[in-house]
C-alpha cells in the first residue's frame, strides 16, 4: 500500500503519495510559470470557505485563458479525497492549472492542453499561535498589475522571495515588499492590516484579494470597525497600535516587530485577539465549513 | 534501452529521456518560479557561446543565492553528455537551479537545498529562416527591474505570455511589451532592434541582456554600425527601415510587419541580412563554437 500519511496529489487522473508529485519539467507552468492555483485550508477536518477559493480558482483560469475537464463538484471531490486520502485533519489543500507543454516543434499555447495537478499536505503556521511576526519592511517592489494581475493567483514570487532574504540580512523574520509609490504591498503568501485609533488599514491595490483578508474585513465591519482599503505607508505601520497579517498559513496573525522596533505594546493587540478569536470560532460555522468524509 | 532520441534530461545525477524528465511539485521553483536558467544551442553539433551562457549562469544564481555542486568543467560535461546522449545536431540545451524545498514544516528558503537541472531537446525556431515575424506591441508591461532583476534570466513570463494571447487576437503572431514608459521592452524569448538611416536602436534597459543581442551589437559595431542601447518608442519601430528580433531560438529574425502594417519594404533587409549571415558565419569560428563528441 503506497504511503499517503505525508500528503497525496492528484495527478493523470490519479493519486499518487505527495513524494511522487511531479511535473514535467517542458511543462510551461514550470519553464513559463504558466499557471495558475489557489490554496484552501483544512481544520479538524473540515474545508474553510471552499466556495470562494473555488470561485477565485475559477475566475483566475478565466483570465489565463485556461480550462480544466472537471466541474465545480468534481473539483471539490477531488480535493476532498486528496485530504481523506492523506488522513490529515490540518492541511493545505492545493489545486493548480498550468498552460501545459505546446505541441512538438511549436511555440504556441494555443496548442497547450492545460494540466490539472492538486494536492493535501500538513499545516505550517507561517508563525505559530502566541508568537508574533517580525517584520521587515523591504524596499523590493511588488510586480505591478500592469505586468501580472495580482488578482489571478499566481507564482510569481521572487520579488517576495528575494524580499525575504533581504528581512534576513536585516534580522528579521520575514518581509513585506512596497507598490510604485513605496507603500507597503504584500508579504510572501499573506496580507497586513494596521490598526490606529480603532481604525484598520489594509493597502486597497496591487495585491492578492486573499480570502483571509476578506474574511477580516468582513469580521471587523461586523465587530463595527472601519475598515480603510488603500495606501498604507512604512511610516502609518511603523506607528500603528497593532499590525496584522493574513494568510490561509494561519489565519490572523500578530506582527509584533517591524524594522526591528516593537509595535505598540509588543504583544498581541485586543483588536487583533479579537479578530483571531472570531476567525477560528468561524470555522465551526456550517456557512464557511464543510466536513470531509475520511 | 531508454530512447533519447526525442531529448534528454539530467535529474538527480542520472540521464533519462525527456519523457521522464520531472521536478517535484513541491519545489520552489515550480511553486515560486524561484529559480534561474539559461539555454544554449547547439547547431551542427557544436554550442555557440557555451561560455557565455556559464558566465552568466553562474553570476544569476549568485544574485539568487543559490549554488550548486559542480564546477563549470563539471558543468560543461553534463550539457554536452545531454546532448551526446540524444544524438542531436541542433539542439537547446537548458540548464536550471531551482531553490529547491525547504526542510518540513519550514518556510525559510535557507533550509532548502538548490537543485540542478539539465535537458536536450530538438532546436525549434521562433519563426522559420527565410519568414518575417509579425509583430504587436502590446501595452501590457514588462515586470520591471525594481521587482525582479531582469539580467537574472527567470521564468517570470506570464506578461509575455499574455502580451502573446494579445497579439494572436490583434491577427499577429507574436507580441513586445512595454516598460512603464510605454516603449518597447522585449519579447517572449526574444530582444528587438530597430534600424533607421543606418543606426540601429536597441532597448538598454529593463530586458535581458541576450547572448544573441549582445552577438548582434559586437557584429554591428564590428561592420561599422552604430548602436544605441536606449528607449526605443513604439512610433519609431513602426517608422523604422528595417527591423529585427535577436534569440538563442532562431538568431537574428527579420520582423517584416507591426501592428498589422509592413516594415520598410516589407522584406528581409540588407542591414538585417548582413547581421544574419555574419552571426551563422560565427557559428564555425572557434573562439565561439565548442564541438560536442556525440
């Protein structure tokens, strides 16, 4: 019996355990980073907001001009038995299309047959729970839209990578990398808010429309916070009460460092306990949770 | 016996025929398109301009922070065996370090050992000798230098990938995208000049430095040309007298149409022809040429 314990891909219409997972190296969502994907949680067994991160997939294929043989139902199947497959409760549960490889002796990818893989592999916290975020504000610009559209999830990663080499060097722990103007963007995989006054600011462009984000704007305008989508600059951060970020990697998570000086009290703000609290309290509600059969 | 004939690939220490040739789902460099390439060709058996590629190889994965464990002789050695093993006269021969996976449960690309791979496969050309390109130039924007270090050759491309799908709906075949200024950068594998008056023109900034290019500027220096590495406006490319793409894939390639309208008079031109002659001819000089023993 092939092992699945450390996570199981779907490949070829088949699954395989995730240390066979592999892509042709022709394939232009390797040689081209051609493709696009989405990534959804599993907590205690159970998908959190799986439709949005299907509708997110869905509208990315869209805008690459991509097309998968499967539907909606199937797709969740698929996903759902990658999970049951691997016996993991806490899991990423990642789906990817790629361009795929272009008929011999062509340069087109109109003659490429798109390429579904998806795969279940255990949970990391891109900090874990208590601890907080020590962040670095790198100078590295975001990839502007006018190049990629951030919207579309994409690989795309190397400002973000090469961002966080650059927090190293600095001694923090991870980065955030600006937009044109030098306002922050995004960090490698997740959002940041910052809250003043009671009032949160997350930048409003240029950046993944993540579902944690939205699921934290959402919390925050029910708890009757004002949420501000739009510039938010080094200095707003530097001199917020509390920053956060978001990521299906962990939900909501305290920044409690940046540029190596202490934000407000330096430990988890109230408004951030708060926000975390109801994010997880959301995931045993049936609207946003739904259970796998193992 | 395995059958190379369509390719070969070096992965994990051994050759295996381009069918099998694979890179881990997992790996950042599929997931982050966080790695660096180059290609060499090889026609009639030998590479052109092997060490320039290594050189600059070499000098990309020290931007990234990668590093592999083979000398440039060792190097050598692995491309020409992909090719021996193929028994391709006219081949690409592509040489990649990814940054790997990072250690389980991490998501630090310090804990990530680099990895190396190599393959041969048949020589496609972008357009066939003999046949013009026809261009769009599409205002989609190049990713510029401030996000991604566009000397550092990376897969970063679906700006030109969809500056691609943008030409095919324009009734082109091929596309440029612009910088933030709106001129012309480069385009999918390819840098463009254009010639007026007897002065060719070239984009200087925010493109990859192509082998190709720079073996286009050494000729025409060389023949007497000047060559200005500078902004090269949409407006002057479509006025100009003759204009052409430079690629490891195909050399130096007449662009005979842009944006629907003919160049010059429509034909290979006699600057263009002088350069494309020149540049094969170079292809059996021994300071550029490294015979391969199939």
């Amino acid at each position: 019996m092939p092992d699945f314990s450390k996570g199981s891909a779907f490949i070829d219409a088949e699954y395989v355990p995730i240390s066979e997972a592999k892509i042709s190296l022709l394939d232009w969502g390797f040689l081209h980073s051609d493709a696009t994907y989405d990534v959804v949680h599993v907590r205690g067994g159970k998908f959190f907001r799986l439709d949005d991160h299907l509708d997110r997939f869905f509208s990315g294929m869209k805008a690459l001009r991509m097309s998968i043989p499967y539907t909606r139902e199937e797709l969740s199947g698929i996903l759902s038995d990658c999970v049951s497959k691997s016996g993991l409760q806490d899991a990423y549960v990642e789906m990817i299309t790629t361009r795929g490889l272009p008929e011999p002796g062509s340069r087109d990818p109109r003659t490429c047959r798109n390429r579904f893989f998806a795969f279940a592999v255990p949970f990391v916290w891109i900090t874990p729970p208590g601890k907080g975020l020590d962040l670095i504000v790198s100078q590295r610009q975001r990839i502007p839209p006018e190049s990629v559209n951030p919207t579309v999830k994409n690989y795309h990663w190397l400002d973000l990578v090469m961002g966080q080499f650059e927090a190293y060097d600095q001694g923090g722990e991870t980065a955030v990398v600006v937009n044109a103007k030098g306002n922050i963007a995004e960090g490698p995989g997740f959002n940041i808010f910052a809250v003043k006054n009671r009032v949160l600011t997350t930048p409003g462009e240029g950046v993944l429309e993540g579902i944690t984000r939205k699921t934290a704007i959402d919390i925050a305008n029910e708890l009757g916070y004002e949420v501000i989508q739009g510039e938010l600059t080094p200095e707003a951060a530097r001199l917020a009460d509390e920053l956060f970020a978001t990521s299906t990697a962990g939900g909501i998570m305290a920044i409690t460092r940046i540029d190596c000086q202490t934000v407000g009290t330096g430990s988890l703000g109230p408004i951030t306990q708060e926000l975390q609290d109801r994010y997880w309290a959301l995931h045993s509600d049936p609207h946003y949770a739904r259970e796998i059969h193992y």
